[in-house]
C-alpha cells in the first residue's frame, strides 16, 4: 500500500489464521479481503471478481481525488508564491471562489477569518460555524489530538502538515477530507504571517473502500467452512501461491518448496494426464474457466480423485494465471 506503483492493487490475504481478530488485523493492514484456508475456489472466484470490480471504482474515485490533490498542491504553491501580492478584497474573494477545492484563511493562532463556499459544502457547515472558531474545531475522534499537534508545530516550527481525517457535519453525519495547511506572509515586507488550509473531499474513496471491506465481511462466513485447496500459478515463470490445503491434496503434510504445472502433471494418474492437459490448454486457448475430476498418486502410491476448478487470467489476450 505505501507502494506508488502497487497501492491500488486487489490485496487477498490467504492465511490459516482463523477468527474475527485475525480478519479485524488482515483488514486493518490494508488488504482488500481476508480468506480464511481452506476454502472453497468458486467463491474465491466469486470474491476476486466482487473485490476488482470495486477496486475499479475505487481507482476511478482515487484518479478523480489525484487530479484535485494536483489541483491544490498547485493551488498552494501559487497561493504561497502569490499571497503577499493580494492588495484587495476582489483579488482574495477571486482566489478563494475560482478554486474547486476548500480554502480557508486563519490567523497566526489558527482561527478562521475567511473561507470560501466550497470549503463550507465539504464541511456541511455555515459561515458563522466557521469563521472565528480554530482550524481544527470539527475535526472527530480519534484524528482530533492529531490534528491539534500538526497545528501547535506549524505555528512554532513553521512545518506545514498534511491530514486526512473525518470532520463532523452540523447534521450529525461525518466527512472525510484531506486537509494541508502551511504558512504564508500577509505582505512582501510585513511579519505578520496567516495560516493557509486547503480541503479535498475524499468521501468518495472512503466509500469505496468501505464497500470493499462489507464485501470482505459478508463473504467470510462462507469461506471460513469450506474445506478446499487454492492453487495460483504464474504461467509465466511457473511460480505458484498454494495453501497448505492444496499440498495435503496431494499427499503432503507440509508445504512443498516448489509447485508449477509440471509438478500438477507428475501427481496425476498417468491415464488422467492427457485429458486433463487439454482441458486445461482448452481454458486457456478460449480465455474461459474449467472444471475436471482425475486422479492423483500421494508419496505412498495410494490413489486420490480430486475436483479441479480453475479460472484463466490474461493480459493483453495473453494467459498469465490459472
């Protein structure tokens, strides 16, 4: 999640950890989903699907978040390049109104002098709940010491901060917003100095996560009785994830170091092998799932049937994962 390039990714934790405090820790690690071994395929399948789905709609709310982040990071560089040059009311009102973001206007001590309709909108609040009371009034628990800490070192130290929490609407409900705050100079020549904040709505996200974390709880009660092994291979390196589950399908008590198609291949009855090879060479070929029953030889020569039921993952018409 601290990854740039990977935080938007679908995060499925497979563990044998069993029980609501291991699913609370999972979550609250940032995966999407916590999957309880072993479990059932199909509705792991089914899970997958829910949780990229939704993870599309958070992705499209985050893209749409980055662009007015981008938008109010370059607002605030301007604003502290700028500021100082502001002789007039109409110029201030223009900067505050023109923006599509929250802006607010406080003193050296933190309280608010000014703010434009945008920021009272985000905070379902109206002006005379605003103006005169601390930058941090309506921030809600638990970010509320946070938030106070932030504002006491921006005004000794100078360091602007960066915070994302949930402020209390007039109506009771609650918003989440992303809220930066730093410093600029009054005039070119003056020390008086104000403080700067300038507020994104992020409800939108937050939703979507929130959804993803229902779907994950909903689900979970299903999976944690199933009693099936999972297996996910990389077709490109013939890498695989397995569960202990699907090893002990095969006759191991313990997790083998390695596990790829040959291997899947070397356990089967060798009167199964070509028939269950095409079927899997089928899946692939037309981009679709598949389902086989065949027989598999365990470590002391005794004789196994299993149910194989598999999904087929392709880039660019390419066939990656099974």
């Amino acid at each position: 999640r601290a990854s740039q390039d990977t935080r938007d990714m679908v995060v499925i934790l497979l563990s044998a950890r069993a029980g609501p405090e291991a699913r609370v820790e999972g979550l609250a690690a940032g995966a999407d989903d916590y999957m309880v071994k072993p479990f059932d395929a199909r509705e792991l399948v089914a899970r997958i699907d829910g949780a990229i789905n939704l993870s599309h709609q958070r992705r499209a709310s985050a893209a749409r978040e980055a662009a007015l982040h981008a938008e109010m990071q370059a607002g605030m560089r301007h604003a502290r390049d700028q500021f100082a040059l502001l002789e007039s009311q109409a110029q201030v009102a223009t900067l505050f109104e023109q923006t599509t973001v929250g802006v607010a206007v406080a003193d050296a001590d933190g309280i608010v002098m000014r703010v434009n309709q945008r920021y009272l909108q985000i905070l379902g609040r109206g002006v005379g709940e605003i103006v005169g009371r601390p930058l941090d009034a309506y921030v809600a628990e638990p970010a509320a010491a946070q938030a106070a800490e932030s504002l006491r070192r921006l005004r000794g130290q100078g360091a602007p901060f960066e915070l994302e929490a949930q402020y209390a609407c007039a109506d009771g409900s609650g918003v989440w917003a992303s809220t930066t705050v730093t410093l600029v100079r009054v005039r070119e020549d003056a020390k008086a100095y104000r403080m700067l904040a300038l507020v994104l709505d992020v409800n939108e996200r937050r939703r979507s996560e929130e959804r993803v974390r229902e779907l994950a709880q909903r689900l979970q009660f299903t999976l944690n009785a199933a009693q099936i092994g999972d297996w996910d291979l990389n077709l490109v390196d013939d890498t695989s994830q397995r569960s202990l589950r699907h090893d002990q399908c095969f006759g191991y008590t313990e997790p083998l170091a390695q596990w790829g198609m040959a291997d899947f291949v070397r356990h089967m009855h060798p009167d199964d092998r070509s028939r269950v090879v095409a079927a899997m060479e089928a899946a692939v070929a037309a981009h679709s799932g598949f389902h086989v029953e065949c027989r598999v030889i365990w470590p002391d020569g005794s004789v196994h049937w299993v149910a194989v039921h598999g999904s087929v993952y392709h880039v660019d018409k390419v066939a990656t994962r099974v």
